[in-house]
C-alpha cells in the first residue's frame, strides 16, 4: 500500500516537472520547413536550435469501430 502511494506522489509531481521546462521558440528566418507524406503536406517551425519542429502529424487511421485492435492503416488522404 505504501508503494502505491509513492508511486501516485511520484507520478503527480512528475507530471508537473513536465510544465516546468520552457517550450523552445520559433525562429525568425523565412525558411518553413515543409514535408509530404503522400497523404498529407505538413508545414513546420524551424526553430532557433537548428531543429525542425513538426506538430499533430498523423501516422495511421484512427482505431475506431472495425480498426480497434487491430494493425494501423494508412490515413485518409488530405488535399
């Protein structure tokens, strides 16, 4: 019992460890970094470090309905 209560401390004061570290910025320059997939075009944010930075990219098709538990599909194709 006394583990599982260090372990839900630990967890709660993880969790807010998270927030506590600043979120890199954009940089300035013009260059925005665009990748195709085949079924979608992403556009990113080239930040100050040098990196790349690509956010909500999907990789397969939701689980939902017949495709829950099984192997991920493609996703669905966006203009």
């Amino acid at each position: 019992m006394m583990a599982v209560q260090i372990l839900l401390i630990l967890l709660l004061c993880a969790r807010h460890m998270v927030f506590a570290f600043p979120v890199p910025q954009p940089s300035t320059t013009d260059n925005i970094p665009t990748v195709n997939l085949g079924y979608a075009t992403y556009q990113g944010v080239a930040l100050d470090d040098g990196v790349n930075q690509f956010l909500g990219m999907r990789y397969a098709a939701p689980p939902t309905g017949n495709l829950r538990w099984r192997a991920p599909e493609d996703p669905v194709h966006e203009s």
